[in-house]
C-alpha cells in the first residue's frame, strides 16, 4: 500500500522501523537510510524473515540537500519520516518540497552550531520577543507552512511522545472529556533503572542540551522563564510510585498554547533521580555540555559530541533497563457547567519493550508513535496540505491505534493535581 523512507537508524527509529515491519499491509516497502549504512543494513537483515515488508537500505548525509533530493528522486517513496536529529528538519523538509514528498519527524529544528551568528542574530531576537531561550522552537518549521499548503503536502511535526501523543492527549481532552480547557501540566516519568551511574534514554547530545536549559511555562498568554532545574515537584505516579519532577521548557508547550484555545497555564515536568543530576551538573561546571569548538591537540572536539562518544549508546540500554515508564497530561477545565480533572496517561514496562522490540520503553514511546504517524499520513487519515502538529489532527484514529499496537491510555478522573 505504500512506500516509506525512513532517515535514521539510531534507538527511536530502530522501533519505528520494527514497528511499521509488523504492519506490512499498510508499509509494503521500506528504505532505511542513514549516515552510517551498516547499521541499516544489520537492521534489515534482522527483519528480513520476520515481515513481508520490503526493507532496502541507503547511505545519506542528511544534512546535504543535494544528497537527499537524490536519494528521495531515486526511491519515490510517498512519505519521509525523519528520525535522525533535530538538526536535519529543514534540510529534509527542504528536500521533500523539492521533490513533492509528505514530511515528518519526531522532534522540532535546533541547529548543530549555536555560534552560527545569522542562526544567533534571529535566537536573541526571539528570546526577546517570546521570553523563552531554548536553543529549539517551532518557528523554523512553521515558516515553512505556506510552501507546504502551495505543494499541497503533509508535514507532521514532533510525533513522539512528547511532543506528540501528550499533545493528542489534549486534543482528545477538547474533544471529549471538556468544553473548555484551563490548566495542562504534561508530565514525563521514567521510573526505570539501567544500573549505569549516569546515562541518557534518548541521543545525549539532544537530551543534556535539553535539561540544562532553562525552565519555562506559559502562563496567562505569555512565557515565564526560570533557572534550569529551579522548580521540583513530588509526584506519586501510578504504577511507578513517588518521584522527584523538574520544571523543564518543552516544546509542545508552544504548540498548545497557539492550539487550545483559553488555556491559562501550560506546564511539563520531568522526573530525574539524584545521580542523574549531579553527574549532569558537574559536565556542566567543567564545560562538558557545550557545543562551542575547542582545541585540543591539534583538533577541534566539540565537548558535547566528545562526551557523547563517552556515555552508553541509548539503543544499547534495553536489556538492562527495569521498571516502567508513565507519561501524561493532568487537564483541568469544565465540562457542562462543572469543573473537572482528569489524568490522561499510559505506562510501559521497559522489559516488555525490550521483549517486543529489543529497546527500552523510552525509544518504544517514541518509534511506535512516529509509526502510528506515519500510518495516519500514508493512510490519507491526517492528511492535509500544511505544517501541523499532532494537537491539529482528529485525536480518535491515532489515539485507537496507538492503543491497538502498544500504548494503551487510562484516564483518571479523580487524580491528584501539582501544586
Ligand atoms: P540516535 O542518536 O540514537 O539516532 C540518530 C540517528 O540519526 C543515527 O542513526 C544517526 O546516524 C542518524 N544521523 C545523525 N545525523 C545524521 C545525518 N547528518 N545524516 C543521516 N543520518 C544522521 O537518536 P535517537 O534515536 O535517540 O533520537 C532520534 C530522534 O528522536 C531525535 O530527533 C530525538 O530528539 C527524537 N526524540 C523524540 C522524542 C519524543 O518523544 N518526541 C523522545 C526521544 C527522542 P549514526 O548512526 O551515524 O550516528
């Protein structure tokens, strides 16, 4: 039925691509390019008696326009699901305009090179104009929603987790559960353990440049901004217990605050242990998590890369992570003249993950919602000609299917609130 590229063969999109290989009804053909083809083809040689699916693999530098609009001329393929990094977006959302190919990936556009000045001239701009200074935001990508409309092309940003089903979450919420929606506190709970003293669940480079920056919250029609780490929440997460929970910036956050409309206060948290933040916060002290080059015997090293290199690989992490995973959105609002609360969440077993698909459940809730995106796109059911978040669809199909192939959701209507 369809004919699919993947960009990428790291931990997330290792579950994408085992994931779509489970339906090859709707992804009869696969191509899974990377920068590094060996990893490709050691995937599709471990799926090859497992699908019907027809897996072929490609080398590309995706950073390379030229390359990709070869590659994408060349397979044909009716959608490109990007789970590389989130410096490729514009790159790969440049080369499927070109080539008139659907578009999506699983996080928004943060450059490599935050010393780049012109990228630097317009950041300062917009942390002045919006009040929030994350390296990563939307408006990269949503500059590009006129081109889409006009080549009357799909582009889905950020389906994973979060961003993605947390903001199907909400979408849902309006839908079904309120008629106007006041306050939304996502929270992101990993209440597994890999038995290493300091390791990241996802690409670290991505991930510390995440969590050192700093916190911020929509509030009443604008940003609040707030040191890194400044705001600690306790939370007794079903099925997982008591945690520690940090106010982090997100960016599903923005595309809530421009989609739900009335919403007063839009929060995220996330859960660290102990460890996890010390280590963070000693690399941090010694200059360990910048991305500015410097010199050392000769080579330019970029101490975050380098320190990447030192840390577990995520997709590695599978069979010695234990515990369970429970991420969700507390909605708060009124339905037929009454206020309400609900918990809207799902939990996943690490081990049950690595059972299925050999990776942990952070990589698991991540690749089967960029599957399931992508299931809704080539299936022409969150097909429209634009740049879209998931929050901007029908919640019902994904949120069915999402249920159907391994992320079942609970919604708790007497939950405790976050102060
Ligand atoms: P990994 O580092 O494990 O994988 C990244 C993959 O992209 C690797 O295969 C890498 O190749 C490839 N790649 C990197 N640069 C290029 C390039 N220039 N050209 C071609 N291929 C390239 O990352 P993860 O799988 O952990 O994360 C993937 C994405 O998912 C990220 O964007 C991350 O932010 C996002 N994410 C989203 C979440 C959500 O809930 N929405 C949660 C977690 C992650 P190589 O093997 O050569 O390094």
């Amino acid at each position: 039925m369809s004919r699919v590229l993947v960009i990428g063969c790291g931990g997330v999109a290792s579950v994408a691509i085992r994931k779509c290989c489970q339906h090859p009804e709707v992804f009869t053909e696969l191509c899974i390019a990377s920068r590094t083809k060996s990893k490709c083809d050691a995937l599709a040689a471990a799926l090859k008696d497992k699908t019907t699916t027809r897996i072929t693999t490609a080398q590309v530098n995706a950073d390379d326009v030229d390359q990709l609009i070869s590659l994408i001329r060349a397979y044909k393929p009716e959608l490109v699901m990007n789970i590389a990094l989130p410096y490729q977006d514009l790159t790969i959302m440049d080369a499927c305009l070109a080539c008139g190919v659907n578009y999506m990936d699983t996080a928004n556009y943060e450059p490599e090179d935050t010393d780049d000045p012109a990228w630097r001239a317009i950041y300062e701009k917009r942390c002045r104009e919006k009040g929030f200074s994350a390296y990563f935001d939307y408006s990269w990508q949503w500059a590009y929603r006129e081109k889409f409309e006009q080549a009357g092309l799909t582009a889905l940003l950020g389906c994973g987790f979060d961003p993605g089903v947390t903001q199907a979450y909400c979408a849902y919420a309006k839908k079904h559960e309120f008629d106007e929606i006041d306050t939304i506190d996502i929270l992101d709970c990993n209440g597994g353990d890999h038995g290493y003293p300091f390791a990241t669940n996802f690409n670290p480079e991505i991930n510390l440049r995440e969590v050192s920056a700093p916190g911020s919250y929509w509030e009443n029609g604008k940003w609040v901004e707030i040191p890194a780490m400044s705001i600690k929440r306790e939370y007794n997460f079903p099925e997982v217990g008591m945690k520690d929970m940090y106010l982090l910036h997100h960016e599903e956050i923005e595309a809530l605050a421009k989609n739900i409309p009335g919403v007063k206060r839009i929060r995220f948290f996330m859960t660290f242990g102990q460890s996890y933040l010390t280590h963070m916060k000693c690399l941090e002290n010694v200059g360990m998590l910048s991305t500015t080059p410097v010199e050392f015997e000769g080579h330019q090293i970029v101490p975050i890369q380098f320190l990447k290199a030192l840390l577990p690989d995520p997709a590695t992490l599978g069979p010695r992570t234990v515990g369970k995973t429970n991420i969700g959105n507390i909605i708060t609002g009124v339905k037929d003249g009454k206020e309400k609360t609900i918990y809207i969440y799902n939990v996943c077993d690490h081990q049950e993950c690595y059972k299925e698909v050999g990776s942990q459940a952070i990589s698991y809730t991540t690749g089967v919602p960029a599957m399931v995106g992508a299931m809704m796109v080539v299936k022409g059911l969150w097909k429209k000609p634009g740049v879209f978040t998931t929050d901007e669809f029908d919640p019902d199909p994904y949120m069915e299917a999402l249920a159907k192939f391994g992320l079942p959701f609970v919604v708790d209507e007497n939950p405790t609130t976050v102060e």
